[in-house]
C-alpha cells in the first residue's frame, strides 16, 4: 500500500510540474514589463532572459534602455556585471561559444557605445525541456550610419542546467 500512494504522489508531482512548464508569455511588448512573471519565473527562464538581455541590449547606466534595467530588477539581478551573474550565464550557455565570447566583456554593448540597440519585445515559450525566446531589437550604428532590425526566435533544450541550441 505504501508503495502504491508513493508512486500516485510521485505522479501527481510529476504532473503539477509538467503542467507548470507549458506555457508561453510575452515579456515585453513595447509598452509593458510582465513583472509578474518575471518575479516568479524558474532558474532556466531567468538565465535564458538574462542572457539575451546581456546580448542584445545596452548596459544599464543609460536611461536610454530603462526596459532592460527594469526586467533585470524583476529578476532580482541587481548588477549584470557581477561574477556571480557572469559564472551563472556561462554556465547555463557552456555549450555556446558564442555567448561564452561575448561574456568575456561587461558591458557588452556599453551605454554610450556607438552601437545602440533598442529591445521592441521579448517572448517566451516553454514546453518540457524546450524553451524558446523571441527578441525584437531594432539598433543604430552611429558610425557607420547602419540600423537593423531583429526579429529572431532561438529554442533551446534545458538539460543538466545547461543551454542546448536546437537552431
């Protein structure tokens, strides 16, 4: 008998986090923060936003990207630049050279950098193990006189808390 209602509550917890996990909610969208997600959101959500917000936008010192510095501190990460928050980046993106290079230098993109980039919005998408994120950038090269505009969805599989691209 004991066996039996260990492996109905195992079942049940299983489900309660499966259920948990599918769900797909827009971050930003221009004109609203989900700080309410953000607040509550699991480890693997906050490291893929964190990372793309490390990635894609200008450093927080600059009230020019006040979206970013508001999403960091609904994810309670109070200095991007920290080595905590660096060790944890590298990490969940061991497996992407890429990230790994760009988080060599804090800032990545500095505020007063003549690379601009303003963030348009932000969705996430979760299934089991799968997590994709959709950022809308758009930016200005000052320099070189050059703008752009992304509008890209990357999905990644979650496993031993770690990134693995699925692009």
């Amino acid at each position: 008998m004991k066996l039996f209602t260990l492996l109905v509550l195992w079942f049940f917890i299983i489900s309660c986090v499966e259920e948990n996990s599918d769900y797909s909610v827009m971050i930003y969208d221009g004109n609203t923060i989900d700080s309410v997600f953000l607040q509550k959101c699991n480890i693997p959500e906050k490291a893929i936003i964190s990372g793309y917000l490390f990635a894609y936008a200008n450093e927080c010192s600059s009230e020019k990207e006040v979206v970013k510095c508001d999403i960091l501190n609904f994810l309670s990460i109070e200095n991007e630049c920290d080595e905590n928050h660096i060790s944890f980046l590298k990490g969940w993106f061991s497996e992407d050279i890429m990230v790994k290079i760009k988080l060599l230098n804090c800032p990545n993109l500095p505020s007063d950098g003549v690379i601009q980039n303003t963030i348009k919005s932000i969705e996430l998408k979760r299934k089991k193990d799968t997590i994709k994120i959709r950022m809308h950038v758009t930016g200005l090269n000052n320099s070189q006189e050059k703008t752009w505009d992304i509008n890209q969805t990357h999905a990644y599989l979650i496993k031993n808390n770690t990134f693995i691209s699925l692009n």
